[in-house]
C-alpha cells in the first residue's frame, strides 16, 4: 500500500478472528447467564439471589460488549505532527504520541507480557520481560511494529505492517526536517 502523499492515514488494524470469537463467545455465555439467573429468580428458591446475579451478569456484560466494540474500533492515524493510537478508556484510552519524540519503529513478534491494566488480547498497559513496560493497542497475533518513544515503549498491528512503518518513517524525517531537529529516528536529542 503506497502512502505517499496523503496528509493524514487512517490505519485500521485486521482483526483476528480468534480474537473476535473469543470475545463475541464469552458475550453469548453471559446472556445466556443472565437469562438463567433471572428464570432462576422467578421458578425456583433461589428467589432475589436470581435477581442479584442477573443484574451482576448484565453488568459484566456490559464491559465484554464494550471490549468488543473497542476491537472493531481501534485506529492508528498518522498525521503530520503525531501519530494518535485511538483505543476505548477500557485499555488505556488515546495516545498522541508526537513525531519528534520517536526514536525508533520496528517490526517485532507480538510479545507474552504481564499485563498490568487493560483487556486479554487486545491491549492495555503491560511489562513485557527485555522490553519494560509498554502500552498494546493490538488486535491480531501476527507481527506487529514496537515503537520506542521519549514517552515509553508502544506495540501495534497495523494492516500494512511494512507500509505503515516506511509511512511513519517518512512522516518523522519530514517532521524532524521541519523542527530543525536532525534526520529523524534515531538521532540523539540535543
């Protein structure tokens, strides 16, 4: 994919389908729960305890569906200025991280981390052993770009691995170029 040219890119991430039905399964368990709890309410013993559970469930469901939803919507967009890593609040929210800050992309594994806040298989805050702590906006397993920041280390998956790094590549020369700064990634701040 060429993104040569264009003011603004606007990357949406392939999700993966494991992913996708793992989420989409756990949210058809828990109405199923739900609808069990409050039959349980009405039919048997188990009285107001049906109910509380049912209210508990739907509650937990709630956040499942939002995790899902915030998987179909994750964006990285890169402008002339920064790139914006767009993810719901349920994983850490949106990052800006300006392009003069970078200091390098590369494609690496989906890394095993510890998460320390956020959503299984989709992103948050992790420790991540060799690495350090990270922010995740993945949507896939596949190979994904490691940025390394001022601000701290950040993993993705765009679509077009490849193109989207060359892209944020060319966007922080030109950036870099502009601010009087040096060639971009990897010079040293002064």
């Amino acid at each position: 994919m060429d993104y040569w040219g264009v003011l603004n890119i606007i990357n949406e991430p392939e999700l993966s389908k494991g992913v996708a039905w793992s989420y989409g399964g756990l949210v058809v368990f828990i109405a199923a729960l739900i609808v069990f709890f409050a039959w349980a309410g009405f039919f048997t013993p188990m009285g107001y305890r049906g109910f509380v559970a049912s209210i508990g469930s739907a509650l937990v469901e709630v956040v499942m569906l939002l995790i899902l939803r915030s998987l179909y919507r994750t964006r990285y967009i890169l402008t002339e200025e920064e790139l914006v890593i767009k993810t719901t609040k349920l994983i850490g929210g949106e990052k800006r991280i300006p392009l003069e800050t970078m200091e390098s992309v590369e494609e690496t594994l989906i890394p095993w981390g510890i998460r320390l806040f956020g959503a299984s298989f989709h992103g948050g805050h992790y420790h991540v052993p060799g690495l350090g702590r990270a922010f995740l906006a993945i949507t896939n397993f596949h190979d994904g770009l490691l940025i390394k920041t001022e601000q701290g280390n950040f993993i993705i998956t765009p679509r077009d691995r490849a193109g989207f790094k060359r892209a944020v590549e060319a966007k922080t020369r030109q950036s870099a170029s502009s601010h009087g700064i040096g060639s971009g990634l990897g010079v040293p701040r002064s």
